[in-house]
C-alpha cells in the first residue's frame, strides 16, 4: 500500500471513528492486530461488541467503498473479533460487525454510509 492510500486510510478510519462515537459508541481499540490479521475500530454499543471495517475512497470508479467488503473478509472480521474479546475477556457482549464506508470529496467532505449488523 503506497502512503497517499495509507493517509488516505488512516484520516477514513478518524472520520468513522468520530461519527460512530458521535452515534453514543465507546472506543475499546483501534488498529487491533493479531496473526489472523487487524480490525479497524472495535467499540462498545450498549451490549454489543462491535468490530468495524472502514473503507475509503475517493470515488466510486471501483464501486461505492462499502462494496469491498466480501464474505472472505466478513468470516475473517468474525474470527478476528472472536480473538479481540478473548484476548481482552470481553466473552460477555454480544458480537456485531458493521462496516463504515466513507467517500472522500475534493472539498475534503465526506459521504459516509454505516451498516449495521453485516454477515450476521
């Protein structure tokens, strides 16, 4: 990954993280990682363990952002967040995968589409 898509990534992921706390969430971790892989953002909604998957683009050429999201990377999200909560013995909450995609502006606005519950 060159570093304009690393930038690119890191200001999506600061974007998602203020709207989704903006939303009453709580920020357990960021950039969690593991030799499975890594999850974006894991929070805490009321009951819910949430682990996030942000996408961002800047346009839609290759699809709306949240469309990269396949079922190889939803299983993976799922044994990923499996490993965050034992690791850090959060066994209790219910686990709930959402996926943040943001589209980056030019005017350097955002569009941002949150989805609940994916791959459930």
């Amino acid at each position: 990954m060159t570093g304009t898509r690393q930038a690119l990534g890191a200001l999506g992921e600061q974007v998602a993280e203020r709207y989704l706390t903006a939303q009453g969430m709580t920020v357990l971790d960021r950039n969690w990682r593991c030799d499975q892989g890594e999850i974006d953002l894991v929070l805490q909604d009321g009951a819910d363990l949430v682990v996030c998957e942000v996408k961002t683009r800047r346009s839609t050429a290759f699809g709306e952002p949240v469309e990269a999201i396949t079922r190889a990377k939803l299983a993976r999200l799922r044994r990923l967040a499996g490993c965050w909560a034992s690791a850090h013995e959060r066994t209790g909450l219910r686990l709930r995968i959402d996926v943040v995609g943001l589209l980056r502006h030019a005017d350097g606005t955002y569009t941002v589409t949150h989805l609940e519950g994916v791959g459930g």
